[in-house]
C-alpha cells in the first residue's frame, strides 16, 4: 500500500525539522509555485541516484500538481528502493487550497 500525507499533516511536520519534499513536476511548473522548501526534481529524472543526500534513509514526501505524477515517483522508489517515498495527497494544488505557504522562482539550488 502506498503511504500518503495530506499537505496540513506535512506542513506541520516541517515545524518539527528537516523534512524533504521533492516536487516531480516540470521546472516552469515549479517556477510557477510550490510547497515551501519543496525541490524540484521533475519525474522524468527521478532516480535513486538523483536523489538528494539528504533524502537517503529517510522518508521524502512527493509532491506533483494533484497527486498523479507523485504516485507514479512513490512507486518507482519503492522499485528502486532507495527510500520510503510518501504520496502529498491532492499535490501542489491541495497544498494551496489549504492556504500553506508557497514559494516563487527556482527556489534554492
């Protein structure tokens, strides 16, 4: 079963620490907005070995438009095993919806 996360539960997460959030989506999709501190790693690239070291051992929580594309990123990693993904329930699109903080540009990096 894939594990999932609404964006409050993830929003509130981030208040406790480090979190890494991975947005599959295009650049000019991310460059549009995204999830505060979420990166950008579109799902074409995706891969065990792009993955930010960070990430390694950890759960990273996938985040796309509305939920699709980040299911497809929760399932190759599992495939690859390199880390437990987590599917934000809704995407980008829910996370604004519920009013959580969003970000501009290229973001960091």
């Amino acid at each position: 079963a894939m594990q999932t996360i609404t964006p409050d539960e993830l929003h509130r997460l981030q208040q406790t620490g480090e979190v890494v959030i991975l947005d599959v989506r295009s650049s000019a999709e991310f460059a549009q907005g995204h999830a505060r501190g979420a990166l950008n790693l579109p799902l074409h690239l995706l891969c065990a070995t792009a993955m930010p070291a960070t990430a390694v051992g950890k759960p990273v929580y996938l985040i796309c438009k509305s939920g699709g594309r980040s299911a497809m990123a929760v399932q190759r990693l599992q495939a690859e095993g390199v880390c437990q993904g987590v599917n934000v329930s809704g995407g980008t699109d829910a996370w604004i919806r519920a009013g959580l903080p969003v970000e501009l540009g290229g973001g960091p990096g």
